[in-house]
C-alpha cells in the first residue's frame, strides 16, 4: 500500500495589521528552547522576529501552567522594543511547582503598543504556548493506524493518555466524506484510541485521507493542530 503524509503543525501567526490608514507587519516572538537542569530547574529561552514592523514599547509575560491544575508561575518583562535584546531567556528553580514527570505549558503573553504619527497608541496582544515534560524522555505523539480493505477503511486516532489537555478533537476526512463520531472509543496503557470507518467504498481505488488532532491544553490559550493528508488505495477482491 503506497501512502504520502504531508504533515502541517500551526505554531504561530504573522497577519498584517491596517490601522488609521497606514499598514504594518506584526510577527510574535517564538520559543527557542526549554532546558531541564534537573527535577527542579529549567531554562526558558525565546527570540523575536526582525520581520515585524518595530513597536514602540513591549509587555512581555512568561507563564509557566503546570497542566490539569490552576498552578502558574508568571513573570513579567516591561520594556522599550529596543531593548527586547536584553530579555530572551529565563530560568525558573522551584521545587515545590516543579515536579518530575509532569506536564507543564510555557505561556508567553506578548502586548505591543505601536505609536503612529502621534495619534492615538494601537495595542496589540497575542500569547504562544509551548508543551514541556520535566523529563528527559521525549514527549510522545499522537499518531494514527489506518485499516485498508477492498470497499472500507478503518481509521484510528491515538492519543497518548500521559499528556493531558483541556480540549481535544479529532476528525477523519475521505475525499468529501467527513465523519467526527467514531464507531468506538477504546484504551490501553498507552493510548486514548478513538476509531472512524469508511464504508461502500471501490476496491482497488485511490483515496485522499485526512486526519486532524486539534487540542486545547489551557483553557485561555489558542488551540494547535496537527493535520496530515495522503492517498490510500482499497484493496482488490
């Protein structure tokens, strides 16, 4: 069975911006890097893009969410944009917040204010999250397992149970056919398995095949997706 996954992965947002008839392009800092010391230690370290139209002045907020509770550590960072070289990294030591094994969200909470010509000042806000596990294992993905046969298709959607998260939807699209109920949910020890089935399909035929995991970890926080698309081919008689 031949099949091609083009993966996509939403991160951050770059729009441009029309205020009081003059435009400009707004880019979001990123997370670089989060680096675990020990089980009571990280280092949160983060850039800016030179793309965006430079502000006049920054906010910056470094939310550190321990997931499945209401515990956050925040720091907060004010500053002229020039001066946003001088804050790209910090390092957070807590043993009481920090604990081995669990899952934690880094929130950066950016607020922009732009002056134009001396009008009124513009604001603008934006927050990216980043997932970490004080861990050295690597985090586990979310995958799927697909079922080809001559005239079905059985899709399944896995998620690791040991990530938590506030929201989680998953969809499974086959040429035009949506389907967001799955024929069954089921779990092991390691995943959360939630099955969608294809019927009255041709055999020997190609398909396209979507699937997308869209999930929440905080509840004041954007949603990231994960969407992969191919073609499948059901079996002959």
């Amino acid at each position: 069975m031949q099949f091609i996954w083009i993966f996509i992965l939403i991160l951050t947002t770059t729009s441009i911006n029309l205020v009081i008839g003059i435009s400009w392009l707004s880019a979001d800092p990123f997370i670089r890097t989060v680096d675990i010391y020990n089980e009571s230690a990280i280092n949160i370290s983060w850039g800016y893009s030179n793309l965006g139209t430079e502000p006049s002045f920054v906010q910056l907020s470094v939310i550190l969410c321990k997931l499945n509770t209401t515990d956050k550590l925040i720091n907060n960072f004010t500053m002229a944009s020039k001066d946003r070289s001088n804050f790209t990294s910090l390092i957070i030591v807590d043993n009481n917040f920090l604990k081995a094994n669990a899952y934690y969200a880094i929130v950066l909470q950016y607020n922009r204010t732009y002056s134009v010509m001396n009008e009124i000042p513009w604001v603008e806000s934006r927050d990216i999250a980043k997932l970490f596990k004080m861990a050295t294992t690597p985090i586990p993905m979310e995958k799927d397992s697909i079922d080809v046969r001559s005239n079905s298709v059985i899709v399944s959607m896995m998620w690791p149970r040991e990530i938590p998260y506030f929201k989680l939807d998953m969809y499974v699209q086959l040429n035009d056919r949506d389907t967001t109920l799955p024929i069954e949910t089921v779990s092991n020890g390691t995943y959360l398995i939630s099955k969608y089935r294809f019927d009255n399909l041709l055999p020997d035929t190609n398909y396209n095949l979507t699937t997308n995991f869209t999930r929440k970890y905080l509840p004041d926080v954007l949603y990231s997706s994960t969407k992969n698309s191919g073609i499948i081919r059901t079996l002959r008689y």
